[in-house]
C-alpha cells in the first residue's frame, strides 16, 4: 500500500533526481528505490557489525583453534 507523503528537498537535489527520473518513471519511483537500497545497505552494515563483534568477543577461542591446525599441520 502506497502512502502519500511530503518532503523538503534543496532545489539542487530536485534537479539532480528530474535529470535522472525517465529511467525510473517518477520521482516517487526513483526515491523509493534510492531509500529500499540506503534502508539495505544500513541493514547489511548492522548486520557486518554484528558479525565483527561475534568474532571479537570469539577472537581467542577463534585463534587458538588456529593455533592447533597449523600445530597439526607442521606435526605432520
């Protein structure tokens, strides 16, 4: 479902959006899928944050078994 919205944009911005709005039919299409794809990236960037703190909190465990590998691997 569609909400009808206003917003306040510089005139410079407007003008940026109406050169490239033909290959996305409106400027409603085209800032649409300019905040679908920042709302993606935001949530890919929580996400590899999240990952980096897993992996932080997990580093010693994580190079100990490192450790252990290359231990067997030059044992062998």
């Amino acid at each position: 479902m569609k909400v009808k919205t206003s917003i306040t944009l510089e005139s410079d911005l407007v003008g940026a959006i109406d050169r490239q709005v033909a290959a996305y039919g409106s400027r409603s299409e085209f800032l649409e899928l300019a905040a679908r794809r920042l709302l993606a990236r935001l949530a890919k960037e929580a996400q590899e944050q999240r990952d980096c703190e897993i992996i932080e909190r997990r580093s010693t465990a994580l190079n100990r078994e490192a450790e252990d590998v290359l231990d067997y691997q030059v044992g062998a």
